[in-house]
C-alpha cells in the first residue's frame, strides 16, 4: 500500500507547458493528499513531464486547444473520483489550506457540490496581503459536476472558471499563486493575454475603454484593495494591472478599427 491508496478520494487536476519554474513547489503542496494526480501537459521540453512522473503523476499528451477547454478535460479525466482539486502548474496548497480540505472531503458534506479557495500572489519575493485579495476560486468540485467556462466563444477570451449547479462554500487558508518570475514576465504575459483578448474578447476597446479603465484598476487594486499597503511590490503589481488594462483595450481598438500591424486605415 501505498501513502495515495490512504489519502482520501480526491485527484488532482493540473495543466502545464514548461512549467519547471514552479511545478515541483505545487506538486510537492498536494504529496499525501490525493489519490491520483493527473497532469495533462501540451508539449513541454524543459523537464516538466519527467518531473511530473518523478512524483507519481499520470501525465496526459493534448495539445493545446484554449485554457477553458484544456482543463475541462483534466477534471474530467477525474470524473470517477469524490472529489476533483483543479490547480494550476503555478499554484501550491498551504499548510491552513490542506487542512482545511483535508477536513473538508472527510467530512463529505452531501449539502455541497464544491468549494472555493483564496489565491494569494507571490510577486518580487514577498506576498501580497492586500494587491489581488481576496481572489476566491471554485476549484474543489465533486467528480463530473464541475464545468470551465471563459469569456468569449469557447472561452477563448480568458478569465476561465469553474461552475457548478448546487451549493458551494469557502475553504480556511489560501493558495499561494507564483505566477510571475519578474516584472518582465509580467509584462510578458500582459501582453500575450492583451493580443488573445483582441481575438476573443467581446467588447471593450472605446475611447471610453482606453482613458478610464486602466486608472479604474490602479485605484481598485492600490486604494480599495490597499495595495498601498505591500509597499513597492503593491505599487508595482497595481502599475502593471493598469498597465495590462489599457494594452488589452489598445489591441481590441486596433481590431475594431480594422488595422493590421504596418498598415493604416483611410476613411473615404
């Protein structure tokens, strides 16, 4: 026997794509708690797969079809499992929140269909208490009852989330979320999700869009979350929020107006 054949009825769910950076630290966060933990990965080359096998991990080819439709079929690789924990290559189970699930899928509450976790951001070396909080997420899903949606046709557009038909709850500690190396993988990733959301995205990209947005979300995540209140990391992280605004409009405006990249548009 081994310490998964003990753990309870639970799997775990992960998508990734050279995730070295951060996949050991989330693998390690879930070690004795899942049964079976299935990673479903779309061509990693940087060790990711080996690593995964090394813990135990069933790893999946699929190649990438949009992040809605990638995580729908990891959970329901583990549809036959009580209980479903999808997490991302970049996020760990802390020591408040393992317990908390662990009590949680023991106790196996027949009124709940599942629960959300609180993501808490790693950034530049530190946590951020206030920047981005709280960020629930419903991740803990009963086997076959959970359903990724996203913005946009096929949820292309970003912003995916689980959904389910029943009642749900909130689960005691946090996630840690380690989603940026830098600043300039920040900004990296700010633009890839600007250029994705100009494909996908429904609306947004007016005047309007582009002068009042991206000062909206400083003054949410640096006044009204308090992100004045991590200090730099917080002026940092709100700056780059705001900054990810208004490249996500400007891209979606240049494709309203119907311009490619080097080519200009001359009314009649």
């Amino acid at each position: 026997m081994t310490e998964a054949d003990h753990a309870p009825d639970l799997a775990v769910a992960l998508t990734t794509r050279d995730s070295m950076r951060t996949i050991e630290q989330a693998l390690r966060s879930v070690e004795g708690l899942a049964r079976r933990i299935v990673v479903v990965d779309s061509g990693s080359t940087d060790g990711t797969i080996e690593c995964c096998r090394r813990f135990g991990a069933e790893v999946l080819h699929r190649e990438w079809d949009g992040p809605t439709s990638q995580k729908q079929f990891a959970i329901d690789q583990c549809r036959d499992h009580r209980w479903v924990l999808l997490l991302d290559s970049d996020e760990t189970i802390e020591d408040e929140l393992r317990q908390s699930i662990l009590q949680t899928i023991t106790a196996d509450d027949p009124a709940y269909v599942g629960w959300s976790l609180n993501r808490r951001v790693r950034f530049l070396g530190g946590w951020l208490h206030h920047t981005f909080q709280p960020e629930w997420r419903l991740r803990l899903v009963r086997g076959g009852r959970g359903k990724v949606v996203g913005i946009g046709p096929g949820g292309r557009g970003g912003h995916d989330r689980i959904v389910v038909e029943g009642k749900t709850g909130r689960l005691a500690g946090f996630a840690g979320h380690d989603s940026w190396a830098d600043l300039s993988e920040l900004c990296r990733r700010n633009l890839e999700l600007a250029r994705r959301a100009a494909e996908h995205y429904p609306g947004g990209g007016t005047p309007f869009h582009i002068f009042l947005s991206p000062p909206a979300a400083m003054l949410k995540q640096y006044v009204l979350k308090r992100g004045f209140l991590d200090g730099w990391r917080g002026l940092i992280a709100a700056g780059a929020v705001a900054s990810g605004t208004m490249l996500k409009h400007l891209f979606i405006a240049q494709r309203r107006a119907g311009l490619a990249p080097g080519e200009s548009r001359r009314d009649a």
